[in-house]
C-alpha cells in the first residue's frame, strides 16, 4: 500500500490543518487554523509543519510545461497562456509567470515558517527535528534552484517576512543565491539518511542528487561529477529494468525513483492522465504534445540517427526500428489506447483523436504516453500516480555530461551513459569513448529522449545557450498520406515559436510585484 506524507498548507500568518482544531481550543480560535501560541509542543507538530513544505513541489501543469514549451513539445491549446511564452508575445503581466512566482514564494514561505519555529520545540527527539529541518532546507533550496534559473536575481528570503518587509526587499545577486542553494543541499546531504521510513520524503541521496544537479546548472562542473559520483557510490539506486513501466504504476517507487511528489486517489489525487491524455480517453485534454523533432530525436536500434547514412531508416514505415523509448514515451499511429483501441491521429480519420476532430485533440499527431497508465482511464482526473521529479538516470546522465564537461574523458563516462542506453527493455547500442565535442552532442542527445517530459528540457537548452538556436520557427507534427497519395508533414497553422537571444534567457520579473514593490528592478529588455 502506498505511504504518502500527509499534506498542509500554510497560510501567510497560521497553520491551516485539513484535521481541523482538537477540541479543547477555545470556540473563539477559527475552526480552520492554529496559532503559533498553542501549535509548536512537540515533534508532531514539527512533522507537519514540515510536511507543508511539500505541498509545493511541482504541480502538473507546470511539470509538463517544462518541455511543452520547447522545441520538443508544443502547448496545444492556443490561446493558453504557455502559448503566449512559446511564442514569444509573453511580458511582465503574463499570468503564468505570476503564477509560478507566486507558488515558489509560498513553497519559500512555508520553509522559512518552519525554520524560524521549529526551536520553539522542547522535543524528547532532536534527532528527528534535526532530519525535519533538513528536509526543509533541501526542499527550499529545489524551489530556489528553478526560480535561479528563470529569473536570475531574485529576492532571497530566508526568514518570514512580515508584509512591510515584503514590500522592501530586493532582488540579490545570481551568485549569492546560487550560494546559498548549495549551502543549504550541502547540509542537509549531511543531515539527511539514506532511507526514510515515509516514502517521498527528501533522503541523502535526493539532496546529494539536486546539489549534483544545481552544481551541473552553475557550471561548476567538477563538483557536480564528484556529487553525482556520491549518489552512485550509496549504492541504494538502479535503474528499473523496464523503461515501459517506470511511468506506471507498476514503476512506482522503484529502485530508481530518488525523489517524487506523492499522491493517492480519493485522498491527495492528481488529474495527469485528463491533462495529458489522448483526447479519445475520456476527453482528457492533450494540453502539451509531443513534436517531430522530439520524434525524429529517437535513433534506430542500430545506434544511427534517422537521416544518418546506413541508418535503414524507412519513410513509409517511420517507427520501426526505433529506439524503443520512443514507442514507450509517445502515442504514434496504430498504438493501442487504454481504453484498447487503435490510436489513429491522422486528419479525416474521423477518430476522436484525429487532428481536426476538435481544438482539443493532438495538434501534431503525437500525444505523450509517460505517465498515461490505463488504471486512470475510468477516472482521469482521479489518478494516484506519482511525478518524478528526480531518478537515477538523470544522475548518471549528470555524472556523464559534468566529466564531460570538465574535459575528464574516461572509461567512466561511456560507462554511465551506456547504463541508460542499455536498460533492459531499450537495448540501445554502446557509445564508444570520443572527443569532448562529439561525447557533449551524445549526452545531450540522450539528455534529449531518456528524460523527455520531465520538466528538465527547458532548463537544459537555458544552460547550455541554445534556446535562440532551437526555440525559433514553425511547430511540425506527424507525417502522412492524404487520399489523393501525397505525403504530407503536418505543420500547426499561423503558428511559430519565438525566442529572443536579447531577452528570454530570464523571465520578467511579474509586473504585480513590482507594484507591491517598488525595489524589485526588471530583467534587461523587459
């Protein structure tokens, strides 16, 4: 049975528990909230202060929105507001970016919350605080490290503030908040065990994981192989042997998974399969879609790429031969649904997931099978499956594109992405040890398809400096035949991404809050 930690949410200036008050608080104390005179006693009270901390890890729609908005998905309803980003027309009052601001504060708060309470506590445990306030570090340092990247200089508030101090502070230097992240991942790693008996809760090697991984952004590649390195060497994590159920609910909390945002049906549920599904399966919604280039990314099982000679590549039969994580991570033509019938996106098929059945079906012909498990299909909007917000993989991969990165080309590198590569049910060709420019591209190309849908796509094409170069043009789909024969390659109409080498590496910073604040300076051509 799945364990799952209990969720909180604090509010600006008290606790609002979803049990309620106990019943000798007096009538006159609102039925929904405790204040902090009567609520920091003992080391429960710390459990669950802590515990709303992860109320604001990743919710879905931004989780997809990470690569939907790249060049290898594409927002599929067009007037939502990742359309506008993707191209191009967003600015500081853009809702999303408000909204994503908004939530990584409220994360940020609830940390600060707990810290500056938690030594109200005369606990008979300081062991279990002492995990607690670890645990809370690490996570406001994972929301610190996405914010860091999108918007560069950003008020780092490490205290609970009161609304006057709110409205002072200003935005600190990129260096010292990157600091700061890798501080506060450094001692929780110390702090943190190698197991907990809660499942999802922040372990060593989850905070040693994002430490590798804010390292690996900061470019401080060294530090980011040796971290990495540490995870490897707990020797607690493998890969699941099957690439095709670790999105499941047969992969949940495998051996690879090293950190997830947990939910359950009926009780703390997700709407993952309505917000990413097929159209055809109960209406779900197909908000962000796979594209032609994540598609054409995905080598033969020869090792080639597609237009690569000798690759025995075949037009008229596109996906046989492929990589198998292409037929495991995207819906394509003849794919059997959950609901068992054929998926067929082609225009005029007639299909309910046929292109210009309606608006809301797949505008590329593609739709992501990630995360689609068939046990949702009776209630979409009910599901209990788990997002991965960080699993071996992503480490080896790390590992790999740091040495890599550092010039520190060795046997080692191959190893760990030859690892990936050859899970059990993918079987994809060894790499052989190149130049550093040659094994940069192969990383990244694996970076590319073992994680995509992740919500790392973003990030990645961010810090290597090459969004302008991919994240411009025209939004192509699926390749087929019309009645009269032709070969057509679907393209989204009056539609082109845009991204501005001047501008777009950081977000704005959100117009409201400059309002409320008049300190908070804009990012440049904002």
């Amino acid at each position: 049975m799945k364990r799952y930690i209990q969720t909180l949410i604090i509010g600006v200036l008290s606790i609002a528990l979803s049990s309620g008050c106990s019943s000798n608080l007096l009538e006159t104390v609102p039925n929904d909230r405790i204040s902090n005179e009567i609520f920091w006693k003992d080391a429960n009270d710390a459990q669950m202060a802590a515990n709303a901390v992860y109320n604001y890890l990743d919710q879905v729609g931004d989780y997809f929105s990470w690569d939907g908005i790249t060049d290898i998905g594409h927002t599929n309803v067009p007037f939502n507001q990742y359309a506008i980003i993707e191209i191009g027309q967003h600015d500081a009052l853009n809702n999303t970016i408000l909204d994503f601001w908004n939530y990584s504060y409220k994360g940020i708060h609830a940390a600060n919350f707990y810290l500056d309470n938690v030594g109200k506590i005369q606990s008979a445990d300081p062991a279990k605080i002492n995990i607690l306030t670890a645990e809370v570090k690490a996570l406001r340092a994972y929301y610190y490290i996405k914010m860091l990247v999108l918007f560069g200089d950003l008020p780092l508030v490490t205290k609970d503030l009161t609304l006057q101090e709110a409205r002072q502070v200003s935005r600190t230097p990129a260096t010292a908040v990157a600091d700061f992240i890798i501080t506060e991942l450094q001692q929780a790693a110390d702090v943190l065990p190698i197991k907990q008996s809660d499942i999802g809760r922040m372990t060593k090697g989850a905070a040693l994981g994002l430490l590798a991984r804010a390292y690996l952004y900061q470019g401080k590649f060294d530090l980011s192989a040796q971290t990495a390195k540490k995870v490897m060497d707990l020797n607690t994590y493998e890969l699941h042997p099957s690439y095709a159920t670790l999105f499941s609910y047969g992969g949940e909390n495998s051996k690879e998974i090293i950190f997830a945002k947990q939910f359950i049906k009926d009780v703390y549920r997700n709407n993952i399969f309505a917000y990413m599904g097929p159209y055809s399966q109960r209406a779900s919604n197909s908000q962000f879609v796979p594209t032609k280039t994540l598609v054409d990314s995905y080598q033969m099982t020869n090792g080639k790429n597609i237009n690569e000679s000798g690759s025995s590549y075949d037009p008229t039969n596109p996906f046989k031969n492929r990589d198998p994580r292409l037929k495991y991570s995207i819906y394509v033509i003849g794919d059997i649904l959950p609901d068992g019938k054929l998926y067929n996106p082609t225009p005029g098929s007639g299909t309910n997931d046929a292109i210009d059945f309606t608006y809301l079906t797949t505008s590329t012909g593609f739709n992501l099978k990630k995360y689609i498990d068939p046990l949702d299909l009776p209630q979409p909007a009910n599901g209990g499956l788990n997002l991965i917000l960080l699993r071996y993989a992503e480490v080896l991969l790390t590992y790999a594109e740091a040495k890599i990165e550092a010039n520190q080309l060795d046997q080692s590198v191959v190893d760990a992405i030859n690892k990936v590569r050859q899970r059990a049910d993918v079987n994809m060709p060894a790499v052989a040890l190149s130049d550093q420019v040659s094994m940069r591209a192969m990383v990244r190309q694996e970076r590319k398809v073992e994680l995509a849908f992740e919500g790392l796509r973003y990030f990645d094409l961010i810090r290597w400096k090459i969004a302008d170069q991919v994240l411009n043009g025209k939004v192509y789909g699926m390749t087929y035949k019309d009645n009269s024969g032709a070969t057509i390659t679907v393209e989204i109409p009056s539609f082109s991404k845009v991204f501005r080498k001047d501008r777009d590496y950081l977000w704005p910073i959100p117009q409201k809050e400059r309002e409320l604040n008049t300190n908070l300076t804009n990012n440049p051509n904002w």
